[in-house]
C-alpha cells in the first residue's frame, strides 16, 4: 500500500544510507476511550429488591395490627409511618438524582452526536484509498480486530516484548497464523490473505500513536481535537523525527529507525495513517458510545420515574396510616369492627406497592 516499498529499493536505500538497519518497530494499541454509558440495571435492581423489602416488613407489621393491645399498636403504627417516610424521602431523593443522571446522559448524548457529525463530514470528504481500506479491514470487522488482538497478545508473549517490535511482527505473526488459524493444507493461503494488511494496519497505529503521544504532550485531547489540528501537529512531527530522506521512482521516502524502528514512508502515507485512523477509530467509539448513551437515558429516566411514582403512592399509604391512628386514638383499639376496614385498606395499598411497581 505504499508504506513499505520493495526490497530492491530497501537494498538500495541501506547502501545509500549506510546507517539504517533492519531495527524494530514499537507499537501501542489503541486503548478505547472509556464508555460513557452507566450501567443502572444493577443499582435498579438492587434498588426495587430493597424497597420490596422495607414495604414486605410494613405489610407484615399491618397484618399484625389487629391482634395487638392499643398500646402495643401504637407504638407498632409509629414504626410503619416511620418505614413509610424513609422510603418517600429516598425515593423522592432517587428522583431527583437519577432524572439529573438522566438530564447529564443526555447532554453528553447530544455532544457526541454533534462530533460524529462533524467526523462524518471529514468522512466523506476523505478519499476511498487504500489507506481506508487497511484501516476498515480490519478495525471494522470484529473478527479480523479480534485476529490482530490476540496477534499481538500471542507476540508479547512469544517475544517478551510490548509492545512488540515490528522486525519480529511478521514473523511472530507467521507462527501465530500457523499454530492458532490454519492447517498444513491451508497455511499459505491464510497469511497471504491476512498477514500483509495486518503489517500495514501495525504501522498505521503506529504512526498514529507516535504522534498523537507527542500531540497530547502539547495539550491536544486527542479524542474531542478536530483531524485537521491533529494533522497539524502530527505529521510535522513525525517529519522532523524522521532520520532524512532517499529519492526512488522519483518519489521521496523518509527513513525512520529508532524509537519507532526502522522503514521507508511517504508524507503522504503519514498524513492518510493519521487522518484517516483518527476519522475512522473515532467514528467507532461514538457509535458505540452513543448507543450505550441512548440505553443509559432510557434506563435513568426509567428508574426516575419509577421513584417519583413510588414517592406519590407511598404518600398515599402515609396519609391512610394517619386514619388508623385516628381511628385507634378514638376507639382506644386496634380490634374494633370500625378501625379492622380502615386496617384492611392500608394492607390492601402497601401489599399493591409490594407487587406491582409501577415501572411504566
């Protein structure tokens, strides 16, 4: 794809340049950018089983209301409605926090819409080149990113090394392909077919990372800086790294050795490596950042609303118990024909609570 050029013309070079050597080539992944999206199924979960039970406890001590002395109901009424406050104040408070989680989701939701439309643009502006291609075959089909993973992880290991030199990338690749993807019969056409664009792929990370490593020392937040800033910085960069230049085919190809290893490349090659990595790589996060945004809104004003309903009904059951404590404090029992109906309702309206969240 241009990276790299042939090997008559490497021969040619080193004899020119009688300093260069096959030497290594050091490469980072990409780390993803932490998902923004907050996993509330847990803290929901966790928070409908927990009320069940403080409202199965207030169930329980109702039920036993009528058998009690007026005292002792007494006291046991002063304990439910102080059940039943607790919980209308923490769902009144869950509320407030998860619709304020909800309003947050939202606004980073909106943000990362607004950045992938922009990308988008870059996007189509961009030249379906070969560069392109490298980059979508492998960063955008899960199995073949799954293969460089664990290429690389296999390499660590083998060589010792991380990140792993690109002098022992292909070779280490060879013995991965062979031992983990293809048989005897099918081994040749297997890295043919994937170990070059996975080489090529390797070097476009690493131009990327090299220089946006150097980009961020200059304040740069790599992941919201617009492509056209970051190329500004990058490749300039990578050209005064660079160890000079040789001329073949009348194209102009600079020398790099060490610290990122030893190869030939076009300016032109650093510019789409960055530009189009950057377009490409990002686009992929949003995306999947703006779906787990998108789950994270649904589920926060979920568990919200969820709160704010309880809030009301309990303060329902709330104003219910104050009647029976009315109803206790005239009859002077908790036994009487007259208080057991207004006992019944409270029962009948925190037993509803119990069993039927209201979730919709």
């Amino acid at each position: 794809m241009g990276y790299l050029v042939h090997t008559s013309f490497i021969r040619q070079a080193k004899w020119i340049c009688k300093i260069v050597v096959i030497l290594t080539l050091s490469i980072l992944l990409l780390a993803p950018e932490p998902v923004l999206a907050l996993n509330f199924n847990g803290p929901l979960q966790s928070y409908i089983s927990n009320t069940k039970l403080e409202l199965d406890g207030v169930v329980s001590l109702i039920q036993k209301l009528p058998n009690q002395s007026y005292e002792t109901g007494q006291t046991m009424l002063t304990e439910i409605g102080t059940k039943l406050h607790n919980i209308e104040t923490e769902t009144g408070r869950n509320a407030k926090y998860f619709q304020n989680q909800s309003d947050e989701a939202d606004k980073t939701y909106r943000n990362i819409l607004d950045r992938i439309n922009k990308l988008n643009q870059e996007d189509n502006y961009q030249p379906i080149d070969k560069t392109v291609n490298v980059i979508t075959s492998v960063l955008n089909k899960e199995e073949n990113e799954f293969i460089y993973n664990q290429m690389i992880n296999y390499c660590e290991d083998k060589t010792k090394q991380k990140p792993v030199r690109y002098s022992d990338f292909y070779g280490c690749g060879l013995e991965f392909i062979k031992s983990h993807l293809a048989r005897n019969e099918d081994f040749n056409t297997v890295w043919k077919n994937l170990l070059p664009p996975m080489r090529d792929y390797h070097l476009i990370v690493l131009l990327y990372e090299e220089s946006t490593k150097h980009c961020e020392t200059k304040g740069m937040k790599i992941s919201e800086v617009s492509t056209r800033e970051l190329v500004d910085c990058a490749v300039p960069y990578l050209l005064s790294i660079s160890k000079g230049s040789v001329s073949y085919q009348g194209k102009k190809y600079y020398i790099f050795t060490e610290p990122i290893g030893s190869f030939f490349v076009q300016e032109i090659d650093m510019y789409r490596a960055v530009e189009a990595y950057h377009i490409i790589k990002n686009l992929k996060v949003l995306s999947i950042q703006e779906k787990n945004l998108a789950k994270t809104i649904v589920l926060t004003n979920k568990i919200s609303k969820f709160s704010d309903n309880l809030q009301k009904r309990v303060k329902l059951a709330k104003q219910k118990s104050g009647n029976v404590k009315e109803y206790a404090d005239a009859l002077k029992s908790f036994s009487d024909p007259d208080i057991l109906g207004e006992i019944s309702e409270l029962n009948t309206l925190i037993a509803g609570l119990s069993q039927n969240f209201p979730l919709n």
